[in-house]
C-alpha cells in the first residue's frame, strides 16, 4: 500500500497559471504547497526509484526533490520544479530543470518520471517536445543531463530526443547502489559539442 490515499479531485491551485500546453497536459511551476501532490505521485509512480537506488522512494522524497539544488560552488540562475497535469487536473509527470548552470544558457533537467500508466502512449514524447521548446523561449540554447548507464528505457529515450554523451562519470552513490552516470547533451541553437565543450570544462572528458 502506498501513502497515496483517496485521490484529491484537483492537484492544481485555482490560482495557477501553466507554464505551456503539451497536448492533453499542462505543465505547471511547482511551490511548496504542491509538495503534498508531488509525494503522492512518486509513491504511486516508485519504479525510478526501485531501479536507480535500489528503494523505494521515502516519505520525504519529493521535499527532497522539491529543493534539490546544485553544489553552491556551481552557478546558477533558477530551480524549476515542474509538474505536468492531465485534463482531470491530476499530476501525471514531473520534471526538475536548472537554469544557466555552470555557464549562461546551459540548463539542466535533474529528473523527469512520467506516470507508469503512460509509459508506451506517447505521453513522455509529447510532454518532454514541449518542455525542450519551453527551455528554447526562455533562453536555453543548450539541454544537459545525466543519465544511469544501464537504465536502457531512459538511455533510448534521450537518444532519440537527441542527446549526445560528452562523458562519464563513475562511482555516483545512489542509494544503495553506485553507478556510472553519462553526461549527455543536446544543442537548442545550431550549436557543436565542441563549443559546449569550450563553454562547460567540468564536462570534458578527463576533467575530475
């Protein structure tokens, strides 16, 4: 059984205005009082975890999420936490993006869980084409993340969005488990590997 319990008819505040539309979805910034939401989607939606750690996910997870922020010594402008609702107003992914980290225009998407239900719909293309389209008009011109090597559903996913491996990294501690984690980017502005590279040392290769 999971902590969820009696679903609640509407998981956005009236008030709330969405970042963008992704067919059927919605994308809404988050703020503290939808940390309850969050919750009850990652323990409906544990499978991320279960896979990448190796637990499932605890009962402060998304307060964790929620304020996950880079080490202080790496710049940044913006934590973006962001959830995506269906028509009935209920969470159905969620996504937590940085913005101009490590160098201006560079941002960064920490996480992104689709609901389990969805998985093979088509849903996760559609809601991810849009956020990518999103980051482009405020700015972004280069997408990063990292991706668990060996999680091969997320590895295809982000290589058919486009992204290319810069690097790797070894020895990442996820929860019970350690991993090697690839650094993978993906250009918004026409723009090389290389001259990510020029722009982002941390990410070349052999860099510690």
């Amino acid at each position: 059984m999971t902590r969820e319990g009696p679903r609640q008819a509407c998981d956005v505040s009236a008030d709330s205005l969405p970042l963008f539309g992704a067919g059927g979805f919605r994308a809404f910034e988050m703020h503290a009082e939808d940390v309850p939401a969050l919750q009850r989607f990652i323990d409906a939606n544990p499978e991320y975890y279960l896979a990448v750690t190796g637990e499932a996910p605890g009962d402060r997870e998304a307060q964790e999420q929620f304020h996950d922020a880079p080490p202080a010594d790496w710049p940044h402008t913006k934590l973006w936490p962001i959830r995506f609702v269906n028509e009935g107003s209920s969470m159905v992914a969620m996504a937590h993006l940085v913005s101009d980290l490590l160098a201006p225009r560079v941002w960064h998407i920490g996480l992104f869980i689709v609901a389990t239900s969805l998985h093979g719909s088509g849903a996760a293309q559609a809601m991810y084409g849009q956020l990518e389209a999103w980051t482009r008009a405020q700015g972004a011109q280069w997408l990063r993340l990292g991706v668990v090597a060996g999680n091969a559903r997320a590895e295809r996913f982000w290589a058919r969005a486009g992204y290319a491996e810069v690097r790797n990294r070894g020895g990442i501690r996820l929860g019970t488990r350690t991993h090697t984690v690839r650094v993978m980017v993906k250009p918004l502005a026409g723009g090389t590997l290389p001259q990510y590279l020029a722009r982002v040392v941390r990410d070349r290769p052999g860099q510690p």
